[in-house]
C-alpha cells in the first residue's frame, strides 16, 4: 500500500491522495478542480497521518531532515565548534610568548644586571666564578623554553585547526545529505 499523502483545495479542505494518483484532476467536495502534483513534487507534501514517512525504510521528519544523516551533521558541527574554540586558545597563548630574544639579548641583559653591582658584589662574583669556573656555554633555560612552548603552541594550533576543517566539512557535508534527501525522492 503507498503512503498517502494531503493535496488542500482552495477551499482549504486537505484530499488525502495516494502517489498513484499523482499528475490527475480531483474534484473537491466544494465541486472545486484540484490538480494533484506530479509524484516528485507530491513526495515533498506532509504526510496527514503523521510527522514522519517511513518509505523504503528512511526516515525524514516533517521539516525535511534525514534522521541518520541529521544526528551525523549535528555531531560533526558541534565538534567543528569544539575544535574552532580549541584551536583559538592555543592561538593566542601562541601569540603571548615572545620568542624573539636571542642568545646576544640575553647576554646583554645580563651585562645591565652585572653593571649594577657594587664593586664589593663584583669581586665576590669574580672568586665565585673563579673558583667554580664558567662551565660549558648553554642556552639560557628562559630563551629555550619560550621557544619551546611557541613551538608546541603552534603544533597544537595547526593540529586542532585541521580537526576542525575536517568536522566543519564533513557536518557540511551530512547537512547538505540530509537537507536534500526529500527533494532528491529518497525519502
């Protein structure tokens, strides 16, 4: 048995017709014509016998969303938009981190602090370093850890920002399935 479906005369009487009876002529109670549309245009006409039609077992709701590829669309954009945020916060504690001093800047600040010390505070520095020595010339741990942590900013960036290019487009993608699935005579 076809589903029926409700074609409203311009009387404002709703015929129930079936989808062979589609592309004919009715005649309305009120002894109005009225036409039945042809079978694509009378499967996007609300079912009277409830909010959804059942025909080759897919679901579309009254509004026209496929219910499988709706619930996808809808988790696809809701991770797009969880990954978008994500993706900003690592933004801008990127941008925070100042990672343009060099070696030479740090070497320099630290002629200022030496320049202000007294001179009793120098010769004190001066048998310290004399005694321990100088040691192996490294990195200063302030530069190399701002250079790391931009570093890993950007990494996670570039990450949550392909995360979410890819969800965006796939919830796009099930959107625009599940939107056309009623025009297209799937449902």
């Amino acid at each position: 048995m076809s589903p029926k479906y409700s074609v409203t005369c311009t009387c404002g009487k709703e015929i129930p017709v079936q989808a062979s009876q589609a592309g004919q002529n009715l005649t309305c109670e009120c002894g109005q014509a009225v036409s039945v549309p042809k079978l694509r245009e009378l499967r996007l006409l609300s079912n009277p016998f409830g909010s959804t039609s059942v025909v080759g077992a897919e679901k579309v709701s009254a509004r026209g969303w496929h219910v499988g590829y709706g619930s996808i669309a809808a988790l696809s954009l809701a991770v797009a938009l969880g990954t978008f945020l994500t993706t900003g916060y690592y933004l801008v504690n990127r941008l925070m981190i100042n990672d343009s001093v060099t070696i030479e800047d740090e070497i320099r600040a630290g002629n200022v602090m030496i320049d202000q010390f007294s001179n009793a505070e120098l010769i004190e520095l001066y048998y310290d370093i004399n005694q321990a020595g100088l040691g192996q010339r490294s990195t200063p741990p302030s530069w190399y850890l701002d250079k790391l942590w931009a570093e890993y900013f950007e990494n996670k960036a570039i990450q949550y920002g392909i995360g979410f290019a890819a969800s965006l487009g796939i919830g796009l993608f099930f959107l625009w399935i599940s939107t056309n699935a009623r025009r297209k005579g799937r449902a």
